[in-house]
C-alpha cells in the first residue's frame, strides 16, 4: 500500500503542477505560442485532469487504509517501506525546493525578464514540494498518528484543493463543450479561407467568378467544396461584382472569434490571418478581387 500511495502521490502532483502550468499559460500567453486558443483540452490539460481525479482519491484512499492500520498495529510504522518511502518523498521535495529557486535565482542574475507566468509557475512549485516536504516530515515524527483528527482535516483539505482546481479550469479555459465549439468555429474559418483560395484560383483560369460555390467542385483536383463541420450545412456565396470582380462568404459560428488572439502581438495561425474576426451567429465576408496581385491568366 505504501508503494502504490507514493506512486499514485508522485503521479498526482505532476498532474496538478502540469495543470496549474497549463492554466498560467493560458491566463499570461506566451508570444511565441498560439497552442492554448485553438483548444487546450487537445493538449495535456484532459490528461491531468483525469489523472488528478484518479489519482489524488487513490492516494488519499490508500493513506487512509495505511494509518488506520498503524493505529491497531504501531509495529507497522517502522515497515522497511514506509521509512524508504518517507526518506524518498523528502528528498525528492527538498530537491525540488532547491531547484526551484537556484531557476529563480539564475533567471535574476542572467538579467531575464521575470514575467508573472514565470513568478506564478515558480511559486506554484515551491507551495507544493514545501507543502509536500512539510507533510511527509510531520509523518516521520508520527505527528499524524497523533494527532489523527488534524490528519483527516488535511485529508479533506487536499481533496477539497483537487477539485477546486478541476473547477476552477472550466472557468479559466472553458468547458471542454465550449473548446469544441471554438475549435468547429476555426474549423469554419479555415473552411472559408480555403473556398476563398479556390475562388481566386477560379477567377484567374477563367477571367470571371463562379456562379456559385458547386463550380468549383472539381474531381480532377480532387477538390470537393467543404460544409459547416457541426450540421453540414453548405456555406453561403454571392457573386456582388460591379465595377471590380468582389464576391461575400458567410458562414454561421457558435460565438464571437477570440479577441485575445487577435490583439496579441504574435504571428497568427495562417486561418486567421487577414480580416476574418467575426461575431457569433451568422457572419459574412466581403471580398475584392485586386486584379493586379491577381491577373487573369492568359492562354
């Protein structure tokens, strides 16, 4: 039981460190990322999250069984395992401790930028291998056998911060229903980009627009026109050529297109570069035809 419940500890912290990381990523983007605003949920976050659901009820559950048997049996507190175990986790956080902040100190004296993400990631880990250090300390004292009322408070408490931090993910990131809305609305952009490529390509082999989007359908190319991802729905088109070739694509879209990612000063995925911000519901975008960067191609 002592090596399952440091495995399952072990595991569980990783868990809710990657998770707080993922979440500060999130909340402070780094400019070099775009990974959190197309869906975090297709990344590590599901992983710890259900990582954390198992494995922290596991270890509190085993821990549980574990001190209930050293209060009928005290000869089991002096187990080969539990001493190596408790010798091991200390190590281990005091290390932790120590890395954490020769990383803090060097990022100092190396002139970096301390950003909050990193301020934030740095004492994150320090709360938990401290927490940690502190913890398994006490239970080497026997403060725990002792004192079992004050264990089970820490027990409940600990439970309490897991699935506070689940919770509060729904709120930081969204709901992974939410994530997958957004990703079928970038799906819907990527979609109207690519007819709108066609279109232009279609403009330049025959000096005029498509009549309508079933034009461009060509089993030759292997092109075939997309439809909306979630209902299937063909997406809407409109030759609005007067003086100068111009056409509209319209799409509908769950929600509003992700300010955040379009202020941040970083390069953009392709789909969402140019004028593709849309609002939710029914979105239209007009295009014009600039002849000169896209001459008709004579035979």
């Amino acid at each position: 039981m002592w090596a399952g419940a440091m495995l399952a500890l072990y595991g569980a912290v990783i868990a809710f460190i990657g998770l707080m990381f993922d979440y500060i990523n999130y909340t402070f983007p780094d400019a070099l990322s775009v990974y959190y605003y197309s869906d975090p949920y297709q990344g590590g976050v599901a992983y710890e999250m259900a990582s954390l659901i198992v494995l922290a009820p596991l270890c509190l559950i085993l821990m549980r069984f574990i001190r209930r048997d050293i209060n009928r049996d005290a000869s089991r507190a002096q187990v080969w395992v539990r001493r190596w175990a408790l010798f091991l986790t200390l190590f281990i956080a005091g290390a932790t401790i120590a890395i954490d902040l020769i990383v803090l100190i060097t990022s100092f004296l190396n002139g970096e930028a301390i950003t909050a993400a990193f301020l934030l990631k740095v004492l994150v880990v320090l709360l938990v291998a401290g927490a940690g250090f502190l913890h398994f300390m006490a239970d080497l004292w026997g403060y725990w056998i002792k004192n079992p009322g004050l264990a089970k408070s820490v027990t409940w408490a600990v439970g309490a911060l897991v699935v506070l931090s689940i919770v509060s993910g729904f709120f930081i990131i969204g709901t992974p229903g939410e994530a997958r809305q957004q990703r079928y609305d970038e799906q819907r952009v990527q979609d109207l980009q690519m007819i709108q490529s066609e279109i232009i390509n279609y403009w330049q082999k025959k000096g005029t627009l498509p009549p309508t989007l079933a034009a461009l359908n060509d089993p030759l190319s292997y092109f075939t026109m997309p439809v909306d991802p979630a209902t299937g729905a063909a997406y809407e088109y409109e030759n609005t050529s007067a003086s100068a070739p111009s056409f509209a694509l319209c799409a509908t879209f769950t929600s509003a297109s992700n300010t955040r990612m379009q202020s941040a000063s970083y390069a953009k995925p392709h789909y969402m570069e140019g004028d593709w911000s849309h609002t939710a519901g029914r979105a239209c975008f007009n295009r014009v035809v600039d002849i000169d960067l896209y001459p008709v191609f004579n035979d």
